[in-house]
C-alpha cells in the first residue's frame, strides 16, 4: 500500500480538494493552527505522514485506501463496555481487538491502527494520566468479524436463545476445500494442504513463531489466509498451482484485498519454499521477525 498527497487522494475518490480536508477536519485528522495544514495523533494513527519535497516543502500524504467514513453512531464505548457485553474482560477485549489489528499496544495503554479507524475507533487519553485508550461506535457489538474471533478465542457454544451468527465459508471457499483436502500432519499438530504448506508450517514452528494455519482475515469479506504470524500481524500465503486458471483468478483476488486494506503479507511460491531456510527469515526480518 503507497502513500499518495491529498490532491491525489482527491482525485481518486472524485471529490474536491477542499471537500476532503472539510472530511479530514471533521474526522480530526488535521488542524490548520495557522496557514498550513497539520497531522493529529488521530491523522497518524490513520497512516498519514509527513514528506519532504525541495519542490513543495513539507506536506501530508495519506494511504491511498483511506477510509472517511464516519461512525454511524456518534456514541461510543470502551473496551470494558464492549467486555460486559461479551461476558469477558476488558483486558481480554483489548487483546483480541489487537489480534484482529485493529489496536496496538503503547508503551502504556492502547492505539487505534488504520484498521481500526476503519471500523469507527476513536483514539481518546485518560484525563488524569494521559494513558492512551481507544473508544469505538456501538456498532461494533454487531460486527460478525469481532463476533466470531470472540467465539473462537472464548470457545463460546451458541443456544437457541442466542443471536451470535456463524459465519459458513463461501461456496468458492467451500469447493477450494473440498478440493484440496487438508491431510498432511505437520510438526505442531496441524493439519495442512500441501507438502509446501507442510514445510512451511513445520519451518514456523521449529523456529518457535507463533503461527495460525488458515486463519480468517478480520475483514467481511470471506477470504482465508494460509498462515498468520500474530506477533507482528503478518500473513503468508503460498501460491502453488499456478497452471491452474481458476486459482490463478483467486490468487489476484485475495492479493488485490491484501492491498486494499494494507495487511503485511509474505508471497511464497515453489522456488521460495525449495530454499526456505535462507529465503523466509529475510522476509521475516523485513516485520520485525527474527527466526533463528
């Protein structure tokens, strides 16, 4: 995902260059104190960042996927609210919104990502000691992505008075699947598609990174990764087949959603995986990963 200046930003959603810094104000991620236009930690938050030009000086470039939408819902509520509504902590709340991305943890408290500003987080601080926390629209409790990680991470059984969905995968999900048979037993005790898969998986575990074997993207659209690292919230995808038309079609797809909302993402093909040991720790190091 690139950056791109707000005349281009502009541009790209078919809108006037003053009618977007009219959204940015309202979505409090600019000011203007005096005559140029400055970033707020909530503009930060949302990827915006500042470059210098010896052309223009210094501006603010955006993520050319930024999101102006506002909340639905004016009202917004705190993690512990979101807890009493799961039946779960605060603290619990907080670290499965991480692990969907849509927070990060501070050196104290909590920050808003840009995945998480694009389901309606609000950075705020406490008043007395600044710590900073995130609030979120009341909407949030009827997001199915948040839903299902939470019956998932709380081993959560629905009853028949309960309104929790289940999410079922699509039908080209489904017949991918089917297709291809998850049999092969890896190292750790997962159950992979592919001796690729399997080297792979058996490569994350040896080298004791925390790994998710076809773990949802915490999007609404129904796509599933091949592996996700939560540590530095990167994904692997190992692209095999590649004479097949039908999956060639699928592998644009699910890259073009990898770009559009900026995920981390590691491609891996058969010439990858045939020298995995020094291919994939540069890949990984590039996050912040160290494998050893």
């Amino acid at each position: 995902m690139k950056n791109i200046s707000a005349s281009a930003l502009a541009k790209q959603l078919n809108i006037p260059s003053n009618e977007l810094f009219k959204k940015l104000l309202a979505l409090k991620y600019v000011k203007k104190p005096g005559d140029s236009w400055e970033l707020t930690k909530a503009g930060q938050s949302a990827g915006g960042e500042y470059i210098e030009s010896k052309k223009f000086g210094r501006y603010i470039v955006w993520p050319e996927n930024l999101q102006l939408s506002e909340p639905k819902s004016k009202l917004t509520i705190t993690a512990t609210a979101i807890g009493k509504h799961f039946n779960i902590s605060a603290n619990k709340t907080n670290f499965i919104l991480s692990e969907l991305g849509w927070l990060e943890k501070s050196v104290k408290g909590w920050k808003a990502t840009a995945q998480g500003i694009r389901f309606g987080a609000v950075q705020a601080e406490d008043r007395n000691s600044g710590v900073p926390y995130v609030r979120w629209p009341e909407s949030i409790l009827s997001t199915s992505v948040l839903i299902q990680t939470i019956q998932n991470v709380t081993g959560h059984k629905e009853s028949e008075s309960e309104t929790i969905s289940k999410e079922k995968p699509s039908k080209s999900e489904a017949g991918f699947r089917q297709k291809f048979p998850a049999t092969l037993r890896a190292t750790d005790g997962h159950y992979v598609r592919s001796k690729a898969e399997l080297l792979i998986d058996n490569y994350l575990y040896m080298s004791e990174i925390v790994h998710a074997y076809e773990r949802k993207l915490p999007i609404e659209e129904d796509v599933y990764c091949d592996f996700y690292l939560p540590e530095k919230k990167v994904y692997i995808e190992y692209w095999g087949y590649e004479n097949n038309e039908k999956y060639t079609a699928r592998k644009k797809k699910k890259i073009e959603i990898y770009k559009k909302y900026g995920f981390n993402l590691i491609q891996l093909e058969d010439k990858h995986v045939q020298d995995l040991d020094d291919v994939l720790p540069k890949l990984l190091l590039k996050y912040g990963i160290i494998s050893y």
